[in-house]
C-alpha cells in the first residue's frame, strides 16, 4: 500500500539556498514551480525573516521576528523589491544602500510552497475571504477583512487545519498559532503559541472560535481580527507522507526522542509548549544535507543560524528524525513539542520507490 501520492515532494515544498550579489538584480530559479508563499532568512547575519505570498501580491513582506505591520519591499535601508516568476522570484537592485534580501555574498535559505497561484474568492464564512489553496498538499493562503465581531472564515482546504498562523497586517500585533493540533495538546480552541516569541502555550477566550473543514472561527481580538484590518493567514492539513504535524515529549538524552513521520523530512520546525523562554527552530536539508544535523535557525529571532553541539541536533532519518542532544529547547525531559515537518521523500510512493536514510 503506497504511503502517499506524491511522489515528488519537492513539486509542492522546496528549499533553495540563493548567494547575495551586493544588491543588484538578480532572478533566483530552481524552485521547481512558482512559488505562491515564500519564506527568507539570511543564515550567516543579523537580517529579518521576510515573508512574501501570492495572495498579498509582489514586494508585500511580513516579519515572523516582530510584531510590525505589513512593509512594501524589505525593511533594509535599500527596499529590496521582490517579485514571483515561474520558477522563483526575482530581486530588484538596491543600488548601494543595505538590503536585507541580497546583501553582499551572503546565503540566504528560502523556503518555498506552492498553492494555486492567484486567490479566489471564498464565501464559506460569513466573512467573504480571498483564497489560494491546494487540497492536494494541504496548504491554503488567506486573506479578509476584519470586523472586529465574532466571524467565520472560509479557508478552502476541505478538511480541519491542523496548524494556522494568522497576523493582522495593518496593525502591530503577534503571530497567533492554532488550528486542531494546538487544541489537541491544550485541550480548548482557547489555547494558542505565538509565533514571534518564546511563550509556552497559552489560553485567551478572544482569539480563536473553532476549526471546521471549510472555515476557522475568529473572535474579537485584533490579532486575528481586527476591526477594518487586512488579516492573514496560512493554514495546513497533514497530508500523508508528505506533511506531518504533531506532537512529541522529550526525554532529555543524547539517545533522544525518535519521531515518526513517514518521510524523509525536507523541513523542520518546533517549539516547546510547556515551558517558556525557548526558540521556535527551523532545520531544513539543504542547510542539513547530512547526519547529524544541527545548524538551526530562529522565526522569532533576527540571529544568524546556531550549530547546536557541532551538529549533533538530530539525524534525519528515512521515516522521521531522532534526536542527539537533551537540550531543554529541543529534547527536554516530559516537555511537549509541538512540530511541522514537510518530505524530502516519501517512505514508499505509488511508484514503490522506498526513502533511503542518509
């Protein structure tokens, strides 16, 4: 019996690594498709995370990092602008001023997901939203206008979110983290993470109201609502072998905690919900193309990546991955987890070609 039905991960999920070049233009391909959300950190500096997608449109940045409101081109001094095409993007020259997106020689790992290009418009929710979706690979980009007042919003997947991450554009807010699994582990719609920062799960009666197959129920909270406010979200269904969302406990040993994906991963992200005071992390393969892996980078952080234990993190394995160190913010003794995890490989196609470890 075949574990997914993509066969080629990288066709829905793809990380690329593009070299600065001082600022001037540059096209960045090999993406293998045009990507509808993009996600750029600079891995060596201090530099923001910039966020792009179809939705908002071109040169439209978000910053997992802070709180701020939507900016046109990046927030370096040189306004990087950036725009899709069919196989990446492209970068405008900032002539000699500091850009974030293109500074001198510097890697920048970008991590990319398709959906279906151009949204559409989704009246599921009493609030008329705009959608790019593919139930394919379970990855929806949405957009509405706030109202203030509890509400609906259709979401175009056809199934619960596992994870949504929603930021209000306009005003200066957090990064609300929710969707089933965040129920799941919290125990109410109430609870929620935030993704610009280093709290443990958390409960608020004014955010979230419900998970459903065609909409998220929002609040009155404008982190996810706000009256008059362009609103965004990115939501995520599991689908097999190619994406998984779940949970794990640590157990605090350099024999760590081993997790079952049914894939190869390709992208990694976690955070511990019980405690407070640590990093969201971000491992992917191409920063990782070998065990062990280790070189971390931060959403809520602007810092460079950290190699933990001169790589000794966690190994990605052909069906998950296991962890090397009992760090308190990666494997702490009884602490859970929460993590998204996106194929490099599938286990075993419909082609029948098994994953191999690396």
């Amino acid at each position: 019996m075949a574990y997914t039905t993509i066969n080629k991960p990288n066709t829905k999920f793809n990380t690329i690594i593009y070299t600065g070049n001082n600022n001037q233009s540059q096209t960045i391909s090999g993406v293998g498709f045009q990507p509808d959300w993009i996600w750029i950190k600079n891995s060596d500096n201090v530099e923001w995370h910039h966020l792009m997608d179809v939705v908002r449109g071109d040169n439209k940045f978000l910053h997992t990092n802070n709180t701020d409101v939507e900016s046109t081109g990046n927030r370096g001094n040189g306004h990087n602008a950036l725009a899709f095409t069919s196989d990446g993007f492209s970068i405008t020259n900032a002539g000699s001023l500091d850009g974030d997106l293109n500074f001198g020689s510097r890697p920048y790992p970008t991590w990319c997901w398709k959906a279906d290009g151009t949204a559409s418009s989704n009246t599921d929710g009493t609030i008329t939203s705009s959608v790019s979706v593919n139930t394919d690979s379970g990855v929806s980009i949405v957009t509405w206008t706030g109202t203030g007042a509890n509400a609906t919003v259709g979401h175009g997947l056809g199934v619960v979110p596992k994870i949504i991450i929603v930021k209000n554009r306009n005003v200066v807010t957090n990064w609300i983290v929710g969707g089933s699994l965040i129920e799941d582990v919290g125990g109410s719609t109430n609870n929620y993470m935030i993704l610009n920062g280093t709290a443990a799960m958390d409960t608020s009666t004014t955010l979230y109201a419900s998970y459903n197959t065609d909409t998220i129920g929002v609040k009155t909270d404008a982190n996810i609502n706000g009256s008059g406010n362009g609103m965004l979200a990115y939501c995520f269904a599991e689908k097999q072998g190619f994406s998984k969302f779940s949970t794990f406990t640590g157990n605090g040993n350099a024999d760590g905690t081993f997790v079952y994906t049914g894939f190869k991963p390709a992208f990694f992200l976690w955070k511990n919900t019980t405690s407070a005071g640590y990093y969201w992390h971000i491992m992917d393969n191409e920063r990782n193309p070998t065990n062990p892996a280790g070189e971390s980078l931060f959403p809520n952080l602007v810092n460079a990546e950290i190699d933990y234990n001169s790589g000794n993190a966690c190994d990605f394995l052909s069906n998950g991955f296991k962890f090397r160190t009992g760090s308190d913010g990666i494997n702490a003794t009884n602490q859970v987890y929460i993590y998204m995890a996106f194929a490099e490989n599938p286990l075993v196609g419909t082609n029948n070609v098994p994953a191999t470890a690396r």
